[in-house]
C-alpha cells in the first residue's frame, strides 16, 4: 500500500487524462516509477526514456492495463508508469546515461496525448486560437497531496520533445460541459531574431460551448505540447537552443472575465 500510495503522490504532481492500476494493497512488487515515451515496434508497445533506456512491458500485464484503459497504451505520446522488472540481470545499468533493455511488469499507467504547437503572426491572433477564449486561473496551480506535503506545479521540458504545462481552469461542473474545454499553444516565428535566447509561447483555454454560467469549478492538471517544431525553427534562426522558455495566456483567478494583459511564467531550459 505504501507504494500505492507514493504512485498517487506522484500523479497529483503530474496529472493525467487516463490513469489505470493493477495494484491492490498486498501487492510488493513495485520497483520504480518514470515518465517514458510511448514507443511502437514490431514486437508491440514499449516505453523510451531521455537517454535511451528501453523498457519492454510483458504482454499479460499490456493486456491488463489496456482492458482497463478500454485501449490501447500506443494511443498516447507520453506515459507516467509504474513497473517492477521481470527479472534482476548483471546488464541492468550501472550508468544513467548508458542506453540498456529492460523486460518489466506494468503496473500503472497514465496517458498522455501530445497537441501540436501552433504558428501566429502577432499577438493580436492568440484570440483567434479558440472559439470561446476563457481565462486560466493559474499557470502554475498548487495544492496538496493529503498527506502533509503542499506543492506548486510549474511548466517543464521533456528533452527537445514535449513542453508539460500545469494549469488550473474554471469549468461547469459536469462532465460533458469538461469535455468541451481545449487548449492551444503558439509561438511567433517572425518574432525569433539571430541572438535570441528566450522562445516565447502563447497559450489560450478554449471552452467551447460551456458557457460556465452556472456555479462553475476549479480542476486542474497538465497539458503536453509537442515543441519540435518550434525548438528547430529557433535554433534555425538563431543558431543555439533557447535557454528560456516562456509562456503567457490570460489568467483570472476570480472570475470568467478575459483580462487586457497577459500573465507568464518563465523556466530556464539546457537542451545541450
């Protein structure tokens, strides 16, 4: 159970659209937990880190996992999983940064979908992203776990691939009303000038048709954007990888009322 609940801690602090579980409060064969990239192959589904590592779930627990999610684990991008490996082996890597196989049992998985980033051609046009721009209520949400420790969720790279960006956002308290919120994410391109080290990325919150009139709720949670594009198109422009990254969207804490000005939250990145 402890492991459980550590699992959950860990998805409080990254929030997913489709968690599944095969634990049960007796279960000891928790090994670890990680965010992965959700590969395909010949032989089936697997998971990618950063440096390489490969891991290769066993077809019984893909099995287990995928009747519970009502789907298959190859329709997501990224994953936040849980696994205990099927076996000890003298290849296990001793160095992080040495690329290894490992054949795991899956236990948890939350999916992820990454939405592809967009191009404008001025600030005016981030109105245009949505159909029914509504405000943020926070672009770096915080909260608690239940277990004494309180937390601030802030924006983060997945190597030169996804950009993670927490949020909170009012809704009609239903869950039909929930699903007609969206999101969106641009840049500027003709705003990237040689020298350059900051990219700066526009966020809008589209609610679609809630109009959120009655005794709206706060949830929140992180949305992945696939920054390739953009990332090359900075680097073409200006011959490094930004050491900047920042975001700024319309935020109201208050209200559903769209502000004048926008607000933003910065994080530094190395993606050398």
């Amino acid at each position: 159970m402890k492991q459980l609940k550590f699992f959950m801690f860990a998805l409080t602090v990254l929030m997913g659209v489709s968690f599944t579980s095969c634990l049960d409060s007796d279960d000891s064969e928790y090994n670890s937990v990680g965010l992965f990239r959700v590969m395909t192959g010949y032989s089936g589904s697997y998971f990618m880190d950063l440096v390489g590592n490969q891991l290769y779930p066993t077809y019984s627990s893909v099995l287990e996992i995928e009747e519970q999610l009502g789907g298959p684990i190859s329709a997501y991008d990224l994953a936040y999983i849980q696994y205990s490996y099927v076996e000890e082996t003298t290849t296990r890597a001793e160095s992080s940064t040495t690329p290894q196989v490992y054949n795991i049992k899956l236990l948890g998985f939350v999916g992820y979908t990454a939405t592809l980033t967009e191009t404008i051609s001025s600030e005016e046009e981030v109105g245009d992203l949505s159909s029914n721009e509504v405000p943020f209520v926070s672009l770096t949400p915080s909260g608690s776990n239940g277990y004494g420790y309180n937390y601030t969720n802030y924006p983060a790279t997945y190597g030169k691939l996804y950009l993670l960006a927490p949020i909170a956002f009012m809704t009609t308290n239903d869950e039909e009303k929930f699903k007609q919120h969206s999101f969106h994410l641009a840049f500027i391109p003709a705003n990237v000038q040689s020298g350059d080290t900051e990219l700066v990325f526009y966020m809008s919150h589209d609610a679609g048709s809630d109009d959120m009139s009655t005794s709206p709720v706060t949830t929140s949670g992180t949305k992945i954007f696939d920054i390739q594009s953009a990332l090359m198109n900075f680097q073409a422009k200006t011959g490094a990888y930004p050491k900047k990254i920042t975001i700024k969207a319309k935020v109201n804490e208050n209200s559903t009322t769209l502000p004048d000005e926008f607000t933003s939250v910065s994080i530094d990145c190395n993606f050398d």
